[in-house]
C-alpha cells in the first residue's frame, strides 16, 4: 500500500492490524514501514507477579568477595 493510500485509510488500517493483519506501507516500490498488531502481555500492573518470585533468606548476607569494603 502507497503512503497516500494509508494516509486516507489510517482508520481502516489500524482496524485491520488489530485484528491481527500485518500492513506494509510503501514509497513507489520501496517497502518503508509496517503497521502490526501490538502484543500484549499478561502482565496487568502491580501485584501482578505475586506469588511468582522468592528472594532466598541469605539476599543481604554479606558477601565474601566484598569484606574489605565494609
């Protein structure tokens, strides 16, 4: 699709992409952009990973490497 085409049909064409279609917009011949779908994650906000990461109960144990520094 030229640019001018996607210019005058923006709408359309962000309706198709988010039903999944891939848009590849041209220059004369020259392929220049892609409109696509944005994926999504699962992920909604905070709290959302709750319950999915432990943190060990020696997190803020000293480290050895690191005893001439304290």
């Amino acid at each position: 699709m030229g640019i001018g085409e996607a210019k005058t049909n923006f709408s359309e064409l962000v309706r198709r992409a988010e039903a999944g279609e891939e848009i590849v917009v041209r220059r004369g011949r020259e392929p220049v952009a892609r409109i696509v779908p944005v994926r999504r994650s699962g992920v909604t906000g905070f709290g959302s990973m709750k319950g999915e990461i432990r943190i060990g109960r020696d997190f803020d144990a000293p480290l050895e490497d690191f005893a001439e520094y304290e």
